[in-house]
C-alpha cells in the first residue's frame, strides 16, 4: 500500500479531530456494531475493520506530536466522520437557531459548522470510506422492526384540506432519509412556488382564487405526486414534494409533467393565463452532509434561480452534494431541456457489488 497524504494539525484542531471522531465511533457502535453484536455475537470482518480503524485514528489524534501519518483507509475513515460531524453539528446548530435572535450567539453558532466545513476542505482529494449501514448485514424488514415507529396522526392542510401540512413536512423528510440511507436510495425534495401569484390575486381577488384556482392547481400536483411521495402547502403560493426512492431522472420527469398539466388544467373560470410554476430540485442520498432544514433551503435557492432566469423552469442540484451554485436548468414549460447521459434510473449497487 502508498503512503497516503501527511497531514499537520496544532493541538487544538487534532482535540476537535478527536471528538469527531469520537462522536462518530459511538454512532458506529450503536447503530452497526452493537445490534450485529447482540443479535449474533460475532462481526462481519468489515465491521471489525471499522472499529479498529476508528480506534487507529483516536489514538493517532492523542499523539504529543500531533503530526500524523494517514494510510489510505484511515485518511478515508477521518473523513467519513468528518461527514457525518458535519450533519449531526449543522443539525443542532439548527435547533438552537430557532431559540435566539442574538448576533453574536447566531455567529458563533455558525462558526461550529465552518470549523467542520474547513477540515473537510482539506480532505476534498481523499475519497471517503464507505458508511456501513445495518441494512448491509441484516434484512431490510427487521432492520425496519428495530426502529418502528408508531406514525403519528396525519394532518393535511387545514385551509384546503387537500394536500399535507407544512409541519408534517421536516418529520417526513427525516424519516424519508433514514429510510432511504438503509436502502442506499436518494430521496427528492422539491421547493415549487406559484409564478406571479400577486397578479392572480389583484387580478381575481383572494375569495376567487381561493374558491375556482386553487383547489384545482393543488389537486393537480397532488395527482401527479400520488404513489410516488407527498406534496405539502407551505403557503399561498408556495409548495413542497418529497420524493423518497427517487432518482434525479425520475424527479425531472415527474415536474416536466406536472408543468404540462399545469397548461392544460381547466379552471372553473376563464383566465387569459394558466398558473405556472417554478421548482427547485435537491435529490440527495447518504453522502450529503446538509441538514433537512438546508436542504430546503438550498431548493428554495434553486426555486429563485428559476425566477430569476424566466420562470416556469425547473433548477436541479448537480450532484448530491448540493454545491452551492452548483445547479443548472432542466426543465422549461414542461421540456425536458437536460441530457440524462449516463445518469441511471436503476437502483445503485450496494455496498461490495
């Protein structure tokens, strides 16, 4: 085996290195090492592997000299929990976002995921190790038996009533994921908006639009999304999906053909216009690092691209790894207007295929 790259810390940051380490070991152990332990009581080799990996590197980070060495799969491991570091702070940061209103505590609080943000720079020519999932060792139904859930009371949209509420919107999102991750399967989500709703509304008032548009522009996007995943009213003009099992073709393809639905809707009242829309598209998977509540952000962000570049477009993410920017229009009034390429519809392969 090559030497892989040498890396130089100062103590502080190999003392922050650590504790993501640390961080992701316990996660590892709960959620892998254990129940395999536990329901077998032995270990596939790989998993061995990870734990002694894990337990390399803790070690190489408590060295006095903090100069350390990284061979191949540990430089890997580093920045597998790296990744994961950088989802479970941003997520917490998140949650205590929402409790203060103070600049300074607001910066702070930024600058915890920054100081992961810029480790991960650092690492960007290092190919992550794989993330071993329970699902890679024991069936996906009893996997699913562990972590059942009681589902709790559905609440659709209190207004209409035909599509989901928004507070329904970030648990399912949630649950979409970890389901997903198990099966190594991306999960879409979609941030749509209303072009030009201001003018429906001066141009009908609010009593028409809400009784003869409405209704039948909700209803639309519902029929489309239905057996494929939910659609939520966030607002007036504002809509969300969430696609689970969706790939980034079959998400294109589905809001290509909600647009053409959308053209041909009859209204209960004569327009010189149909409602249009333009959508942000995030199709993410078990590599993305960003949170549920930046995820929905970031395709808000590509819902604006789409204004600002003419409206009634679509703008998807590249990649998984929702690079800021890092999006392109695919589709426009219902046109396909991306080349798929090699890009798959087909499930990828698990984890050693």
């Amino acid at each position: 085996m090559g030497v892989g790259p040498v890396i130089h810390f100062k103590q502080n940051a190999a003392r922050a290195l650590q504790d993501h380490v640390r961080a992701y070991d316990n996660s590892f152990t709960d959620k892998v090492y254990l129940p395999l332990q536990q329901h077998f009581g032995v270990l596939p080799k790989v998993v061995e592997e990870r734990r002694q990996s894990i337990f390399e590197l803790q070690q190489d980070l408590c060295r006095t000299d903090v100069e350390i060495e990284m061979l191949g799969q540990k430089a890997a491991v580093l920045k597998t929990a790296l990744m994961f570091a950088r989802r479970d702070v941003a997520a917490e940061v998140d949650s205590m976002r929402h409790k203060t209103f103070d600049a300074d505590i607001l910066d702070q609080l930024e600058k915890r995921v920054e100081s992961i943000e810029i480790f991960l720079r650092g690492f960007s020519a290092i190919e992550a190790a794989p993330a071993l999932l329970l699902t890679d060792f024991m069936p996906i139904r009893f996997v699913e038996n562990l972590y059942s859930e009681e589902d709790q009371p559905r609440i659709p949209d209190e207004k209409f009533g035909i599509l989901e509420a928004p507070q329904n919107f970030i648990r399912d999102l949630e649950r979409s994921r970890l389901r997903c991750q198990w099966r190594r399967a991306p999960v879409a989500v979609v941030f749509l908006d209303i072009d030009d709703f201001k003018g429906f509304n001066t141009t009908y008032k609010e009593p028409i639009v809400d009784r003869d548009i409405l209704p039948l522009f909700m209803s639309t996007i519902e029929s489309v999304v239905f057996s494929h995943g939910t659609a939520y009213r966030i607002g007036g003009d504002e809509y969300e999906i969430l696609l689970p099992n969706a790939s980034r073709e079959l998400a294109i393809r589905m809001l290509a053909r909600l647009q053409i639905r959308l053209a041909h809707a009859e209204y209960r009242i004569t327009m010189k216009t149909r409602p249009t829309v333009s959508a942000g598209l995030c199709v993410i998977d078990e590599s993305t690092t960003q949170t549920d509540e930046e995820i929905v952000l970031l395709a808000a962000k590509a819902k604006d691209a789409a204004k600002a570049n003419g409206k009634n477009r679509v703008v998807a993410y590249k990649s998984a790894a929702l690079n800021t920017g890092d999006y392109e229009t695919v589709v426009e009034g219902g046109t396909i207007t991306t080349d798929f390429g090699s890009e798959s519809t087909t499930d990828r392969k698990p984890r050693g295929a």
